[in-house]
C-alpha cells in the first residue's frame, strides 16, 4: 500500500471527484440568493439582484453585519459585476402568504470574486460544509398543542426560508409512529433537553431546536432551546407573524454557529502539518485531498509522505490552526484522535486523524 500511495505522489494523480461523506452537509448554491418581486421588470430585476447579492454576502459570511463595511457596501452597489446567472421562480400559497409577492428572483455570483471581496474587507467567511439540524416545534392551534412535520405549511415553509436565507441544512421531524413514541407534545413545548436529546439521536444532526410558538391577541411568540456540542442556549422571540418568530430564532442559531466556525482569512498562508491513518485506497486518498483543498481557509494542501497506510499532509492554512482543525472535523470521515498513535517520527504532524470508511 505505501508504495502504491508513493506512485500516487510522483505521479500527482489527476483530478477525481467523489463525494465524502460527514457529519456535516455540503450547502447546495452557497453563493446564490433569492429575493421577492411582483414582476419581471428590468427596474425591480436591478433592485433584487443588488438584494440577493446582499443576501448572499450574509450566506457566505455568516456575519448579518457584513453589509456595514465600507468595502462591501460599495461591492453592493456594482453587484451585477459579481453576477453569474439569474432566473425567477414561482412561489407556493404558503410562500406567497410569507413573501406578499408572487415571484422570486435568484441570483447566483461568483464564488471566487466574494472570496476575494469578503477577505479585502476583512470579514470572516463559513464554509460550504456546515453542522445540520434538526428542528422540534410545537404549536398551539384552536386550543390543542401539536409537534410540527414537515405537512404543517405554515412551519415548514417559515423555517425553510429562514433556513434557505443563512445557509443552514436543517429538517423537521417525521413525527412518524417512533418520534410520537419517544416524544410527548410535553416534551417539545417545555424543551425538556434529556427525551429531546434521545429524539434528536435518530437524525443523526449535529445539533437540535425546540421551540413552543404561541399566538396572543397582537403577536408570535417563540420560547427555544438550542443545543450544540454539549452546549444548551436558552432564548425567546417575538413577531408580528409566525414566520418573524421563526425567522429570528433560526438567526439566532445561525449567529451562534458562524461565530464558532466562521474566520477571518489572513494575507499569510501558515504552513500545518496533519497526518492522517488508515487510508488505505486511491478513493480515500484523493477524496480527503480533495476535500483538505475545497476548503475556503486552505490555500493549498498536498500530500508529502508516506508511511504504510498513514500519509503526512503539508497544509497551507490562512487561519489560525485551531480554526482549521474545527473545519477539517466538521466535514468528510475524519476523526480526530489524541492518543494511541505512534507512527515514526516523520509523520506525526501537528495534528493526527484517522480515516473511517463509511
């Protein structure tokens, strides 16, 4: 095997493409955005690429504030430049009755010209691989409390669109026969965390949201639970409309996340070393290779060594090293391990993971 992962770094093998499973998804068309019109007039056209363009920059950067630097207002203003491709789209009853409007417009620009604007401008950028979720809500209607599916329109299309807007993957729950065994309507709207935890095992997401969402006599209210990494935050919403109450809680963990996971890239690439186990054929090779690079922070990474079926991997890191850990973890079949290795010296690295085939 050593000497077939060699001939993989003489010949520095051609571009293969496979896909890497995670803990993490991958969001489709991070750098595309929408925005609402009442019609396909070149005036509105204009205006709802200028916002989609804004949308997009909040998407990619995670920070709602990036529109506030100098350097990006003005990139606004000229965002036809950063423009690819628009087309408009129709949007569903329970769409139109958020949106007030009977079409979107989507823009989609181009990765690499954001990239560059977000990184001038000194604002931090979140990566296409980003923890999922899974979101328990409860509901009261004509005095019954109910745990929301994806068949409740109003929820789902609220949350889908709050979602859509910060690039978040998130579902709701089937609440088939075995979610209605391991949850009470109880259990959701007073987010109790310990059968909400059990729950959440099932999806398999990186995090979990429970919310009770309540209407008074003059608006929404949203009490949630938010529960990432062993951490719990507690917080409550208002709004007008259920979907405003829905909105600023999907915002609220949308901040809490980019503020953990999205970094400012420097001018100065540092050298990282990371050696990685078990890798024990070309598919895993060339997608963890493929993966090191399709990372936003990494200017370059590539193979340097090899040791039986361990490869030691130079990587060019434009953020802090703690910074690239988390973002290599999130993503594809990598576990990180402290303890239990000892390879020669040479392939240590800075950092050790081992490779699971799923």
């Amino acid at each position: 095997m050593a000497q077939f992962l060699k001939l993989i770094l003489m010949v520095l093998a051609a571009t293969v493409a496979f896909s890497q499973p995670s803990k993490a998804e991958q969001v489709p068309d991070l750098y595309s955005a929408t925005w609402p019109v009442d019609s396909q007039s070149s005036a509105l056209r204009t205006q709802a690429i200028k916002k989609s363009f804004e949308q997009t920059l909040i998407r990619v950067s995670g920070d709602r504030n990036v529109l506030r630097s100098p350097t990006v207002r003005d990139a606004v203003e000229d965002a036809e430049q950063y423009l690819r491709r628009y087309s408009y789209q129709k949007l569903s009853a329970a769409e139109q009755m958020i949106f007030e409007k009977p079409l979107l417009l989507k823009g989609t620009f181009d990765k690499s010209s954001i990239l560059r604007l977000l990184k001038q401008a000194s604002k931090p950028i979140w990566g296409e691989d980003r923890p999922s979720g899974i979101f328990w809500i409860a509901y009261e209607t004509s005095g019954l409390r109910k745990i929301a599916s994806d068949e409740v329109a109003f929820i789902n299309a609220a949350l889908n669109i709050s979602a859509e807007k910060r690039g978040l993957p998130i579902t709701m729950p089937l609440m088939d026969i075995e979610d209605q065994s391991a949850l009470e309507v109880a259990d959701v709207w007073g987010r109790f965390e310990s059968p909400l935890e059990r729950a959440s095992q099932r999806y398999s997401r990186d995090y979990w949201v429970a919310g009770s969402l309540s209407r008074n006599s003059s608006q929404w209210q949203g009490s949630w639970l938010f529960t990432y990494q062993g951490r719990s935050e507690r917080f409550s919403t208002v709004g007008r409309t259920s979907f405003e109450a829905i909105n600023a809680a999907v915002n609220r963990v949308a901040d809490s996340l980019s503020a953990k996971l999205a970094v400012v890239l420097s001018e100065h690439a540092q050298e990282i070393f990371i050696s990685v186990e078990n890798l024990r054929d070309f598919e895993s090779f060339a997608g963890l290779q493929k993966y090191l690079n399709s990372l936003a922070m990494v200017k370059s990474a590539s193979a340097v060594e090899v040791a039986g079926d361990t490869v030691l991997f130079k990587v060019e890191s434009l953020t802090a090293p703690q910074n690239l850990i988390e973002a290599i973890t999130l993503g594809n079949n990598l576990q990180r391990s402290n303890y239990g290795f000892e390879p020669i010296d040479s392939l240590r690295g800075d950092f050790h993971f081992i490779w699971e085939t799923p």
